[in-house]
C-alpha cells in the first residue's frame, strides 16, 4: 500500500523538535520585529515608554533561547 502525501504534510512529519516548521517560525519571527517596530513609532507617554520593550521581552524560542528581541530587552 502506497501513502501519498502533499508537501507540507512531509514537512510536518519532518520537524524534530516543537510544532513549527523553518517557515511558520519565520513568519513568528517577522511578527515580533513588525510589533516592535509599530510601537516604537508610537508617542508614547513617559509611564508607558517601555511597552515596545516588554513586547519584544515575551518572545522565546521552542529551544527555550531567547529571541533577538528579548535579548536586546534584557540589555
């Protein structure tokens, strides 16, 4: 018996570790940079300045690492 399968499934099957395939964690990715980038735009008053910051700050990776935006928040 013969299974076929589309290209995304066997992409799927393929991850070793987490849920997300290269292109779905791309794509977590852009959506943490675009977020940051949009508030940091925003006039912000004096007691809210950080929430750019704290944005970036909740990212980690399925790898338990922190993402390059929380890393530039700790600093």
């Amino acid at each position: 018996m013969e299974c076929d399968f589309f290209p995304d499934e066997l992409a799927n099957l393929a991850i070793c570790a987490g849920t997300l395939t290269q292109s779905e964690r791309e794509i977590i990715n852009h959506h943490i940079d675009a977020a940051i980038q949009m508030l940091e735009r925003l006039p912000w008053p004096k007691r809210l300045q950080n929430v750019p910051e704290y944005t970036g700050g909740h990212h980690e990776r399925m790898n338990d690492k922190v993402t390059r935006a929380t890393s530039s928040a700790i600093r």
